[in-house]
C-alpha cells in the first residue's frame, strides 16, 4: 500500500513586509498552530509573499510609459504604467493581442504579463517575480530546516494560465531539495515496452495540489505537502523550462 499523502495549510502570518525574515515566520506561525514538521515535508510558498519579502514591489506613480505602453493601453483600457512595468520585466514578448500580453521573463518562464501582479497589494504598486526564486527558495529552507531539525523541501509556486486550457493552476518557479522531473525513461511499461518519453513534472504537480488550500482570500500562503517520496537533491525550477530548440511552439 502506498503511504498516503496529506496537504496542510499554513495560517496566522502576518502582513508581510520588504525585510521579513520569511521562513522565520512560518516557523512562528506553525509553532503557535501546533503544527508538527516532520522529515521530508515539502513547503509550497506563494510567490507573492515571496516578493513582498524580498521587496519586489514598484510605485507605479514612479513609472514613465513608453510610447508603446501608451498605445497598448489606450487600446485595450489598461493602466500604461502597468504595461510598462510588465514591458520592462520581459525578455521577450509572445504575444500582445485581444488585451493580453504574454511574455517570457528574464528567468525564463513564459505566462502572462511576465508574472507583474497588481491584486492584493497595496493600492498604487506592482509586484514583480523574485530575482531568483531558487535562491529564495533555498533560504526559506534552510531557516526551516534549523528551526525544526529535519530535513525539508521548498517549492516556490506561481499561478499560471495553460494554452489550450481553461483554469489557472500553480507551478513551481523555484524549487530547493527535491528534484523537479522524474524521468521514467527507459523503465518497462506494463507491458514491458521501455518508456520512450515520460518525464514528470513532480514540483509542478506538487504545487498545483497545494493550491487546493492555500485560498488568497482566506490568508493561507503556504502549504505543507507530506507523504510524497521525491528525490531529495539540490536542483532548480529552472530545469522545468523547455529547451528553446525542443520547444515546437516557439
């Protein structure tokens, strides 16, 4: 029988800050719930709490809109100084149509407005993706792992769109102690024919099950998922980036 896996959710944070010591506060807020932290848990941290901590946040009244950002705007009744923050964050431009911009940001990943979001912070502002969400993600593990003594895992997860799909859904944008693919590879199918293309998105999957708690409006920004048997290494959300020259859709 397979060991059951269970997804806790994580409440009682504060409002979180630029400076806020993140993984210090998890661990507050799980002491004061009572919230065992056994060995291989994995933690999925929003992102946007990340950046918040991070001070990954720009006024737009600070933001002077290009000539393009205006037009974009005008067009599609947007704010040109959100455009242009959003313009700014991308390597890359996708798509621009119908009043939706796609973009591949800096870090590599490609989603909608190049991951720029204006809900749920303060009224004028903008947050921007974390400079490297492995690096945060490596942090936040490692507070974790000495306020508990275990070993841990952290996933950083952002909401993203899916072509061809309806829905949102999370996926990791960093990743510190687990391995983000498991490649299967070669191994027999139950037939006994070799596996030929499955690779497993596991630190997307793990995310996505965790956003089944974490509720923005009910405040729970973090999960716990236990009970999962990854492969515990050091690694980078960055490894569940498609190659550009295997990428069909490019």
């Amino acid at each position: 029988m397979h060991q059951p896996i269970a997804i806790l959710g994580v409440s009682g944070l504060p409002e979180i800050k630029c400076g806020a010591d993140l993984g210090a506060l998890v661990a507050q807020a799980l002491r004061n719930a009572r919230t065992e932290v056994v060995a291989r848990d994995i933690f999925v941290i929003a992102q946007k709490i990340v950046s918040k901590s991070e001070g990954r946040s720009v006024r737009l009244d600070s933001i002077e809109p290009s000539a393009r950002a205006r037009e974009w705007a005008e067009a599609y009744d947007k704010d040109a100084r959100l455009v242009e923050v959003v313009l700014r964050e991308s390597k890359r431009i996708v798509r621009m149509e119908r009043g939706v911009l796609i973009s591949e940001t800096r870090h590599g990943f490609v989603c909608a407005n190049a991951g720029v979001d204006a809900s749920n912070v303060e009224e004028g502002t903008a947050l921007l993706l974390p400079e490297d969400p492995d690096a945060s993600a490596a942090r936040i593990r490692k507070t974790l792992e000495a306020s508990f003594g275990v070993s841990l895992a952290v996933i950083v997860s952002d909401t993203f769109g899916r072509p061809w799909r309806e829905g949102l859904v999370n996926v990791a944008i960093g990743v510190a102690g687990l391995a983000p693919l498991v490649d299967y590879r070669g191994e027999p199918d139950s037939h006994g024919r070799p596996l030929r293309v499955t690779v497993i998105a596991v630190a997307d999957e793990i995310a996505s099950a965790a956003e089944l708690v974490m509720k923005k409006k009910d405040g729970v920004p973090v999960a716990i998922v236990r009970g999962f048997d990854y492969d515990a290494r050091e690694a980078s959300g960055l490894e569940l980036i498609r190659a550009p020259e295997l990428d069909l859709f490019r």
